[in-house]
C-alpha cells in the first residue's frame, strides 16, 4: 500500500469517526449513554460476526499477545461512552478537540517511554513546541 492509500484511509477513519461521535451523541440525547453504547456495540459485534463466519478468522496467535492488550474491548466501550456523552453537551468541535490532544498527550508519553511495546521516540524540543501550539489550538477552539 503507497503513502496516498494510508493517508486516503486515515481520512475515512476521521470522517467515520466524527460521523459516529455526532450518531452517538443524537442515541444518547434520545435514550441516554448505556443504550446508545449497547446499540453501537452489538451493531458493530453484529457485522463482524456475521463478516467472520463467511470468511473464518484465525484466532491461534492468542498466546503471543500480551495479557493488556486484550483490553482493548473495554477502551473501545470507554471512547464509545465519552463521545456519545460528551459531542452532544460540548459540540462535535470542542468534544474531538479535547478526544484529540488527549490522544496526542498519551501518544507522545507512550512513544517517549516506549511503553507497550512501542518504539521509543524520546520527546524534543521541536515535539514540545509542537505540542505547545497545539494546546494553544485547543484553547481557541475551546473558548
């Protein structure tokens, strides 16, 4: 896959990210944040499931993942409750503003640190700076 295909589906990824946020946060006005989660959840549990008994899927590498990565499911129930809940009182702007420093926040310590497996990527000065224009982005948007 080229340099053009990655960046053309990191975009899908945001575009159905903030689509979902603003779907979630319409389920969660209208039925409140567990039964919009549920909805989401099985719906999506749904078509992978029926995706995989059509096509099958391997399942024999289990062994080799760390313990913590299978954590994953609950921080996917996390992100799917706090968009839900938190685009329709703070906006789709202000709401993934915050979702997106936060990530970035964590990223950068988990790439520092090198935790969980990730390359080590140590903080300098230009990410600093990088990230001090960035919270000066958050604080105007959020305004």
């Amino acid at each position: 896959m080229d340099t053009f295909a990655f960046i053309l589906l990191a975009a899908i990824g945001g575009i159905a990210v903030t689509l979902q946020g603003q779907f979630m946060g319409i389920m969660d006005q209208a039925m409140g944040t567990r039964a919009s989660v549920l909805i989401t959840y099985a719906s999506g549990g749904a078509l992978v499931l029926v995706y995989t008994l059509l096509r099958g899927v391997d399942l024999t590498g289990w062994r080799g993942v760390p313990w913590y990565a299978f954590g994953a499911g609950v921080f996917g129930l996390v992100i799917v409750a706090t968009i839900g809940y938190v685009i329709p009182r703070l906006g789709v702007a202000n709401g993934f503003t915050l979702i997106v420093a936060s990530q970035f926040f964590i990223a950068a310590l988990i790439d520092h640190f090198g935790w969980f497996q990730a390359v080590q990527r140590p903080m300098d000065l230009t990410r600093l700076l990088g990230f001090g224009v960035m919270l000066i982005g958050v604080w105007l948007v959020t305004k």
